[in-house]
C-alpha cells in the first residue's frame, strides 16, 4: 500500500477521526474505510478509530486495500470526530472536539423497517429509552456537522431544519469497470437476491413463480459473488433501502438488470436513478403480476433491457470522483 503525505496545513482540522466498529465487514464499514483513504490520498490527516475506543483492534482483511491509519480517540480542540448515523449518543459526548454525523442510513437511524408504522416507532423510542437515539430525532443533534449520502436522509434532515453536507460514497472500484459485461451474452435466467432485504416481498415472489431460479447471496467470497452477478440477469431488492445500498450498484456493474421496490432511497431518482419502470410498489394487490411480466420481458428481451442500466453504469463510474471532490470541497482550506 503506498503512502502518501499528510499535510496539516491543507486541512481544516487538526486530525480527521473516523469512527467504525471493530471487526464490522459490510458496506457501512466500507464506506468508512473509504472516506479515510480518499482522504489521506487528498493530503488530509485522516484515521480510523475503532469500536470500543478502549480496546485495541486491527484494520479488517478486506480493508487493508485502503489507506486507513488507526488513531486512539481524541477528542480535543481542533479534531474533528466522525460518527456512523447509528451513534449519535456517542457524538453527543464529544465536548472539546468538532462532532460531525455522516447519515450513512437514515432508516437505521430511525428503526424504520417498513412494515407497520407503530411498531416502527416503538423500536425508536426503546433505543431512546436505552440512551441510544435523541427523543426528538435530528432535532438534537443540531450543533454537529452533518454529512447526507443520499437524498433521502438529506430530505430529513432539512425537515428537522439541517442544512447537511452532502457526501456520497462509492462501491469498490474494482467492480467499476466494464471487464465484466464481456459476457452477457452468457447470462442465465436466474434471479438473485439479498436474503436479509425484503424477505417478506421476495418469498412471495418465489412461491409465486416456481418456473424461475432465485438464487440467495449470503455467504460468498469477493470472487463467488462475482461469479453469481455475472452469469445471472437481474437483481431484485425490495427492501427498506436505508442508503445508497451497495448490492444494487455492484449487480448493475456486473451487467444485471435491476428490479426494486421503492422504498427507503429507492424512492427517489438521486440515489437510484434508474428508469421508473425498474422500481415496483411491492404494496399493490396487481404486484405480483407486474412482476411476473416485467421479469419474464427482462430474460426475453435482455439486450434491450440491459442498455436501460447503461446510462446507470456510467454514473457510478464517476462516483469515486464525486466523493473525492466533495470530500476537497469541504475539508480543503478556501
């Protein structure tokens, strides 16, 4: 891994922490770990602190790609801490240093699943009763600086009169290439699926066509994940999408057609903005049915249907760039 030079002079702060939870491998984590080494790439003095700060821990295998010094917590006068949306109570302890929050998931935030309004806010109000989240949301975390990576937490936040920064992430760059649609003419008719999203919607699309493959990704390496998203043609999600989901993005790159719901991020044209007939309302009585078409005309059809992603892919390709570009914007002294 090579090094690059911190130069304080650059930066606003003194030193950047980053806060991740030890030992977590998953996209928020990632997310992170990426944040950390476009910083250090930019010249900014950026690290990672890891979950619990009193614990001595090592960078994950699967990001040791990335350049992520580790820094013991540090709160003191001209340090900036950022801070996973899901800890906003530990934010809310920093009092020398400047706090910052980057809403990575507004519905892990909220513990907003998507199933029954009440019982939505039931699992807030046990996460405020253990401490965990502010009784009035966002509303309390005003005198932090906010990071938004998508439109969808960006919304909240103004309506709880924060204006955030915004700052997207992007999906490892080794899928951001077009190495992987050299074989679409060999994709299957198999349908894959993330087990942990939309359980509910995707067994009932199951049960509902038994004709088709549908294939879980649980479980899987870099290399078989891989292998799965290049030799099926579609993707579905109808999960909560909490975030810029990285699945989605990293089936797309690998030439899958992509089918969601329209929850969550998936709502609206900025964090997903693939074309509308894509995205499903899994809330309809005639949804099934819709499904069953729209699925069947994607493996009929799959050239065609491929090159509605196309315009897709060239926008995740920029987003690395993106991200270092808003990560100068705000942390690069004017």
């Amino acid at each position: 891994m090579q090094n690059y030079p911190q130069n304080n002079s650059l930066s606003r702060f003194n030193k950047i922490l980053v806060v991740c939870p030890a030992g977590a491998v998953t996209g928020g984590p990632e997310a992170l770990h990426q944040l950390v080494d476009h910083m250090n790439k930019l010249g900014l003095p950026s690290f990672i602190t890891y979950l619990p700060f009193n614990e001595a821990t090592t960078t994950p295998q699967a990001y040791k790609r990335y350049l992520t010094p580790v820094s013991r917590y540090e709160d003191v006068p001209r340090n900036m801490i950022i801070f996973p949306e899901v800890y906003p109570y530990l934010a809310s302890k920093v009092k020398l240093a400047q706090p910052a929050i980057w809403w990575l998931s507004l519905e892990n935030f909220l513990e907003r699943r998507h199933i029954w309004p009440l019982h939505d806010k039931i699992r807030y109000i046990k996460r405020v009763i253990k401490g965990q989240r502010p009784l009035n949301g966002a509303r309390s975390l005003t005198n932090m600086v906010h990071f938004s990576q998508t439109e969808h937490a960006t919304a909240y936040l103004k309506s709880c009169g924060i204006d955030p920064v915004p700052l997207i992430d992007s999906i490892n760059e080794d899928f951001l290439t077009d190495k992987n649609l050299n074989f679409i003419g060999n994709k299957e008719d198999v349908i894959l699926y993330n087990p942990t999203k939309g359980r509910k919607t995707t067994d009932k699309l199951i049960q509902a066509n038994p004709q088709w493959k549908f294939i879980p990704l649980h479980g899987l390496n870099r290399d078989q994940l891989t292998d799965k998203l290049s030799a099926a043609k579609l993707y579905i999600d109808f999960g909560h999408h909490p975030g810029r989901d990285r699945m989605p993005r990293e089936a797309a790159m690998q030439g899958c057609c992509l089918i969601t719901g329209i929850l969550g991020s998936a709502g609206n044209d900025v964090d997903l903005p693939i074309p509308r007939k894509y995205k499903l309302d899994s809330s309809l009585p005639e949804f099934t049915s819709i499904f069953k078409a729209l699925a069947q005309d994607v493996f009929s059809d799959f050239e065609s249907h491929n090159q509605n992603f196309e315009k897709y892919r060239q926008y995740l390709k920029r987003e690395p760039e993106i991200f270092r570009q808003q990560i100068a914007n705000y942390f690069i002294k004017k």
